[in-house]
C-alpha cells in the first residue's frame, strides 16, 4: 500500500502536468501563477477559518484544519482561473515543441503545489498517523533517537508536500509577507511537512476509533512555565537545562467528553534555532495528579506512552518536560502548541530563569496554578439519598435504535447513546428487545450519575435564591473531596403535563457551563428534571455548587457502574 500511495502521488503530478503540456507555456504559465496566489491565499486564511469553525461548528472538530485549508484553496483556485480565462482568452503562439516541454515544466511544478497542498489538507482530517499504510514522520522506536520521540519513518519517492510546505513558508518570509503582522507561515507551521505526514494526527488509537486531535478554542490553559537553566537538571530522558509548562487540558481536548490523551506529537514548544529558522521541540517527560491524590512522573519513551486523565474526567492538568537543547540558544521559545491551540510565551519571556530544584517541584509536585479556590459551606443541609444516584439508564423512556430522534448512539457500543437532542415518548410496547437502547454511554473506569434538580425539590433547588445570587451564567456542579468539580455533560426532562414527552439532551464534549442552558420549569408543571454527570469511579463527591453557592452536602462515593 506505501508503494501504491507513492504511485498515487507521482501520477496525479504527471496527470497534471500532461494536461498543460497539451495546453501550451502560456496556459500551463498562467494556471501556475493561479495556483500560487491562490496557495498563497488559502494559507494566509487557513488558521482564521479553521477556528472559526472550531468555535461555531464543535462537531466539524475532527475535519476542521483540513477543510480550512482545502474549500478555500479550491475556492480561490476557481475564482483566480475564472479570472484569467475572462483576462486572457486566447493563448500565445509558440513552436510546437516548446509549448510541449515548457508547458510540461511549469505543469510540474504547479502538479507539485496542488498534490502538496492536497496532501498538507488531508494531512490535518482526523485520522490514524498512516495514509494508505504511509507514515512519514511519527512517533518511532530507532536507533540513535529517543524512543517514542517523533522520527521519519519513511519518506515519498516526490515529496509533494514538503515542496508546497517549503515553498509557501518562503513566501510567507518574502515577496507574500504579511504586511499588518509578524507572524507568519513559517514561524507558526515550521514543520508544516512534518505535521501533514503525519504528527498532526499521529494520536491515540485503540480497536480503530481514534482520540481527538484538534482542540477546542480555549480548552486548554497554560497555567505556569519556567526556564529550568541548571545543568544538574535531570529526569528521565531530560539532562541538563530544560523547559517545564504547566497546562490543563479542559473538556474541549478530550474525545467525546470521555477522555483525555495527550501523545508527544501532540504538544511542541516552538521558537527560533541558530539557523534563525524557527524551531521545534517535543516532551519527554510529563508529570500529573494521580487518580486518588499524589502525583506519578512518567517518560514518553514509547509509542505507548500517553499522557491521560481518568475515564469521565473533564480536566487534566500536566506538567511537561522540554529539553531545552540548543533549539533556543538564539532567543526564548516563542509559543507552546497543543493539539493545535497555540498559547504564547511573552509573559514568561523575561522572567528569571529556575533552578534545578523548582523545576523537580513543578514536575513532582505541580503548582498553585489553576488550583481550584472553591470552597463550600459545610454547613449548607445534606442531600436525600435519593437527590443522587449512579444510573446510566435512559427510564422513563424507551428507545428503538430505529427511533433516535436526533440522539447518536456510541462508536463502541451500538446500544448506548452518546450525544445529541431528542424526544422521546413513554411506553415502548412492541419494540424488538435486541434494538433497544440500553443506556448512556459510559467508559470504563467511570460512572454516569443522575441529579435531581426538579422544582420544589430541598435541599437541591436551583430555582431559588441561589439562583439569583449565582446568576444564570453559574455552573451546576458536583464537588469532590480534592477540590476537583464536575460539570453537567447533560439532562432528562419528564414532562408530566401537555405533549408527556421524555426529553434528553447529552453534550459530552462542551457540557452545560451555564444553568440558563437546562430546560425551564413551571412552578406549577410538576415535570420533573436530572442532571447527568459523568465522573471517575471513587471520586468522593462532597457537594452539589451552583457557581460559588453551595446547594447542598454529600458524601456520595462514585461505584462501578454496570450495563
């Protein structure tokens, strides 16, 4: 399959550069200044549309970068061709055989750019690392690298996509150089190749469903960075003066709000090298929180090896070890990028440089950074046994797979539901028992619970004072006994007057952040109203908050939840 991706890539160049060949120098001349400009374009509006989507249209998160890149391009290649045919009608005259292998030469050169920039967009579409079994630059175990560090596997016979990467990033430093901004193409992309075969996607994958590898637009957080200058600095793979970020990775990172995993290739410290080009370096070590307290320091060392959080977890906080080597000994790195958000570095540009003891204890330890402040009145009256359950069942409902209504059943597990909006009727006489819904989707290593949060219900009520004190853009939450909070990932409206609908609404990758974004109820309707929380098993909850405003106690410890 490598061997037909490669025949794949070298006949699409020679397809196109036979067909303007047949054109003339002329034509083949001007559709390549069209694919320039139009290269050109697209690049320089890449990023600005690919978070647009990112922030308007979350479930376009897999395919983001790479329709960002691609419709436009396509797009401007129309517009500019459309152009030139209405400009330049009729064609130039010249001999026969310089039509023939000019317009050949510059075919080639406009096949390389639409191949390349062809493979850079599909490059950036989730998927596993490999295209058609091609895997340029990965995670590898060789010789004379760190294990599980990114390495060339192979390489194309015509690297089409290193020639469109190498060309528009000397654009983008040149004649095409932005002209109200520094940034540019190749000092935000400088592996632009690299990314697109294939460290871009190059992510966690288990039995082929892959995890996220395009975050959310502010997802992720670097709460702390420091300059560890001490060359007695050591841990695991990392000798010597070395960089630590401390960051956490929000439920817009993880995949379908029920993990979050973090491979090598995903995170990069980016700034500028001897050469003056900008370059790049990956973590080697990362420290984080353990399941029940503590702390563990692990290596990405292997193919294997990846930073996680707990199933049903939404945030994860790491703390990740750069070697700083001599890829910044002209200047500070410029940015840290992961999973695509790119955060920068100028607050921490003249800070003074740490000591290898500060450094162990930001990776041992962690920092105050980000630490949860919220605390809640102890005092505030205990929840009823019955205001908090573990149930991952969607009763009083009844669901067909052949009636989803809008909800959209799990990858894994046909028969669990996983995200979506849908109404449901009550009953369910009739229905097939092997297609019917059997609950909501629920990773192993986590429970789904269900709160009560129906009118008139003591002491849970979020309808009253609490309310108006915590204000409709609160959070309802549930708190842990490590200051850790939990928010909805969705809810179930039993209506009990009007149409009896059963409504459920399930967002496991945004959640409901807000109180306002729960259905409204009549004090006089008699519905009743659950939220759904999705939390790792263990966790001892000790309240339920709104915002800052404690709505009541518990001490509910998370169970293993069964189908």
């Amino acid at each position: 399959m490598e061997t037909l991706f490669n025949i794949l890539v070298i006949a699409f160049v020679a397809l196109i550069a036979y067909w303007w060949s047949n054109q003339g120098l002329f034509g083949s001349i001007l559709h390549f200044l069209c694919v320039l400009c139009a290269g050109v374009l697209a690049f320089a509006t890449w990023e600005p549309i690919s978070r647009l989507l990112l922030g308007s249209l979350p479930g376009l998160a897999p395919y983001a970068w790479g329709i960002g890149l691609l419709l436009p391009f396509g797009f401007y290649l129309f517009l500019l061709r459309l152009g030139a045919d209405k400009l330049a009608p009729d064609n130039l005259n010249f001999p026969h055989l310089i039509n023939l292998l000019g317009g050949g030469a510059v075919g080639v050169l406009s096949g390389l750019l639409t191949v390349g920039i062809t493979l850079i967009g599909v490059g950036h579409i989730h998927s596993t690392a490999r295209l058609m079994d091609f895997a340029g630059v990965v995670r590898t175990q060789g010789r004379g690298i760190a294990n599980g560090q990114p390495s060339v596997e192979s390489s194309l016979w015509v690297p089409a996509h290193r020639f469109a990467a190498g060309t528009f990033a000397l654009l983008s430093s040149g004649a095409m150089s932005p002209t109200l901004s520094k940034p540019t193409l190749a000092s935000l992309h400088p592996r632009l190749a690299d990314d697109a075969l294939g460290l871009f996607r190059d992510g966690y994958s288990k039995n082929g469903r892959l995890a996220k590898i395009a975050a959310l637009p502010g997802s992720i957080v670097l709460e702390s960075f420091e300059f560890v200058n001490d060359p007695s600095f050591k841990l695991g793979m990392v000798r010597g003066p070395a960089y630590v970020a401390e960051v956490r990775l929000g439920r817009g990172a993880s995949t379908e709000g029920q993990m979050i995993v973090l491979s090598a290739s995903q995170a990069r410290l980016v700034g500028v090298n001897p050469t003056t080009t900008h370059g790049v370096v990956y973590p080697m070590v990362w420290g984080q929180p353990g399941a029940n307290g503590g702390r563990f320091v692990c290596a990405f060392d292997d193919k294997t090896a990846f930073a996680t959080g707990a199933p049903g977890e939404e945030s994860l906080l790491l703390s990740l070890v750069f070697p700083a080597g001599a890829d910044f000994t002209n200047g500070p790195p410029e940015f840290l990028e992961i999973m695509g958000q790119r955060l920068p570095l100028s607050a921490y540009a003249k800070a003074p440089a740490a000591d290898a003891a500060a450094g162990m204890k930001l990776v041992l330890r962690g920092s105050d950074g980000g630490a949860s402040t919220l605390a809640f009145d102890t005092k505030a009256p205990a929840m009823q046994p019955s205001e908090l359950t573990a149930n991952r069942t969607v009763q009083p409902a009844t669901i067909s797979l052949n009636e989803l209504n809008g909800l959209e059943v799990d990858p894994d597990s046909k028969q669990f539901v996983a995200s979506g909006r849908g109404d449901f009727e009550p009953g369910g006489i009739g229905r097939a028992k092997a297609l019917m819904i059997k609950g909501i989707a629920c990773p192993l290593g986590s429970s789904v619970l269900r709160l009560d949060i129906s009118r008139a219900r003591k002491p849970v009520d979020v309808w009253g004072e609490k309310r108006v004190s915590a204000g409709e853009d609160a959070a309802l939450m549930l708190l842990d006994d490590q200051g850790l909070t939990y928010t909805a990932m969705g809810f179930i409206h039993v209506q009990k007057s009007g149409s009896n609908m059963i409504s459920f609404g399930l967002y496991p990758e945004d959640g409901l952040p807000q109180i306002k974004l729960f259905p409204q109820l009549s004090e006089a309707s008699g519905d009743r109203l659950y939220a759904l929380f999705r939390i790792p098993v263990g966790k001892r909850l000790v309240a339920a908050m709104l915002g800052s405003e404690t709505l009541a106690t518990t001490d509910f410890t998370v169970p293993t939840q069964m189908e």
